[in-house]
C-alpha cells in the first residue's frame, strides 16, 4: 500500500473513532465518562502497537543508526603538547 492511501486511511479512522463515541453516547445512552475511561484505557496500548510496527518496520530512511558521527579529521594527526609545555 502506497504512502497516500495509508495516510488516507489512518485520518479517515481517526475522524470515524470519535464520531462512533459520540453515537454511542447518544444513540445508546452511555454515559460520557464511560466512553472516555474506555478511550483512554484503549488509547495506550494502540499507541503502543503503532509505534513497535513503525519501530519494527525498517523503513528507517533518513536516520542514521549506525552509531558514528562525522568523522574528526584531527582524529589521524599525532598528538600534540599543550603551548605551555612547547616552550621548555
């Protein structure tokens, strides 16, 4: 599935999930409170799942995991004595 149509797919679920409480709270009577300690209780572990799939997934472009910064190019040069020690 192409990038677009997953994002399209992600929003149209997030619109839709907060319209389903609502009806719920209206259509059958369920109490606001309710729906919102079950949201909240629900809300952690998708996350949860999200973010170990993103994790998980390897599409990694753009970080660098390797470990290693740019390279010191006085990392070769031989070490040198303080200006103080030169002198004697």
């Amino acid at each position: 599935m192409n990038m677009n149509k997953k994002h399209a797919l992600i929003m149209l679920a997030c619109c839709l999930i907060p319209l389903v409480a609502l009806a719920a709270v209206f259509i059958f009577k369920i109490p606001a409170n309710s729906v919102i300690y079950v949201g909240i209780l629900l809300l952690c572990p998708a996350l949860h799942l999200l973010m170990m799939k993103n994790m998980m997934s390897g599409d990694h472009a753009g970080h660098d995991h390797s470990g290693h910064s740019l390279p010191n190019k006085k990392a070769n040069a031989p070490p040198q004595l303080p200006a103080d020690e030169k002198k004697s």
